[in-house]
C-alpha cells in the first residue's frame, strides 16, 4: 500500500516562530488532507488539498501531487497551535484506494 | 451544525466481552469511516460505510464489524476483546466519501483489561 511520511517527527518553537512541516507520499493520490490532534484527542480538519495552494488564517498548505509531498506552514506560531499535526492520503488506486492513509505524525510544542 | 458525536466516551472492558461504539454524523452527512488509534500502530482505517453499505474495509480481524442505519448514525462492534484492541476509536463524517472533508468526533476510548 501507500507510505506516507512525514517529516519532522518532531518540533520545538518559541511563540512567535514559523515552520514548515512535510509529509510525502509514495504514490499518486486522490486526496490529502492535513489535520491537527490535540491534547484531547480531537483531530481537527485543517485542509483538504489534494493539489495545489491553500491559506487559513496563519496556516497554509501547498501539495505538489506529480513530485508526490505536501507541505504545512504555521506562522507566527501560538502555544495553541501545540499537538500532533497528520497528513492523510487516499491512494488512486490498488489496496490504498478508498481509505485514508494517515502519516506518524509531527509532534509540534510551542513555548511561551 | 453540531459535530460528530461519539458515545461512549469512555469503555472499560475485560477480555473476551464485546463491545458496541456509536458514531452520530454531520447533519446531512453520508459517509461514515472509523479509525483505531494506537501508540505503536498510529492511525489506521477500518471500515467505511456510505448508504448503509460498507464500501471499504482495513486490514482487522472479522472481530471487528460495523453497520450504518437510514439515519446515517453508525454503530462498530468489537468481539472477543483482546488487550491489543485497548484504544481511541475515531468515527469521521462526510458528506459522500473520501473525496470530500473528512470532520472527526472526540473519540471513544476503550480499555481492555
């Protein structure tokens, strides 16, 4: 099946600091998605973006589907942006098809 | 609209008993997929349900089943426990599957002992 990797697995900010997180992905996909876990346990729908560029507020995404990676910028960074951060894939075919394939994740912590 | 729903939130179960989650979609919402997460495995599909018919299913045992009713509000099932099965269950919503938003619930945490 589809490997999806995300990079890296961890990630320490003061406030205030910008980061890049990665996931890439080892075949072509139908969809990605990006969501953030937090200390509850909720995992919050970030983006939907199986290509292309996207931006929420301090967030954006941009996935790059014929080089097969997605990247999430966080800007300006809050301590309430501390979690874990998923990318989750639906492969465009064979057994990854039809289900999301989800990364190990990026622990990110944000110090006041 | 109110989110995904989750009941119970909280399950403590022993060995060998089965146990039945629920999951309340998204107002509006068809689709219907569940998830296990664990510290060792991280998040893994299950099965997915749209129309009250399962489209998709991960790599689990037949322990595990599930269905969904006309309403959409989905129910899994998980016989003969095992301490392995000992975590957080996700429910997500959609409107018609895999190639729309995926909106998750708060989980149900399940203990095995």
């Amino acid at each position: 099946g589809i490997q999806v990797e995300q990079s890296p697995p961890d990630l320490i900010l003061q406030e205030g600091a910008n980061s890049t997180l990665r996931c890439n992905f080892s075949d072509s996909v139908n969809n990605l998605q990006w969501f953030h876990q937090n200390p509850w346990g909720q995992l919050i729908n970030l983006f939907y973006i199986p290509s292309g560029t996207k931006q929420n507020g301090r967030l954006s995404a941009t996935t790059v589907a014929t080089e097969r990676y997605s990247l999430l910028y966080i800007s300006s960074s809050q301590t309430t942006d501390s979690g874990v951060y998923f990318c989750a894939v639906e492969g465009a075919g064979g057994t990854s098809y039809g289900k999301l394939t989800f990364g190990q994740g990026t622990i990110l912590t944000v110090h006041p | 609209k109110a989110g995904v729903t989750q009941t119970p939130r909280y399950l403590i179960k022993t060995r060998g008993q089965q146990v039945t989650l629920s999951c309340s979609p998204i107002s509006g919402h068809r689709s219907v997929s569940w998830y296990q997460q664990t510290p060792g495995q991280g998040l893994q599909f299950l099965f997915e349900y749209f129309s009250e018919t399962q489209r998709n299913k991960g790599n689990f045992p037949g322990r595990f089943s599930g269905r969904q009713f006309s309403n959409s509000r989905s129910e899994m099932n998980v016989s003969t426990l095992e301490l392995g099965d000992s975590a957080l269950y996700l429910c997500a919503s959609s409107l018609a599957g895999l190639g729309y938003e995926q909106y998750f619930g708060p989980g149900t945490r399940l203990t095995v002992t």
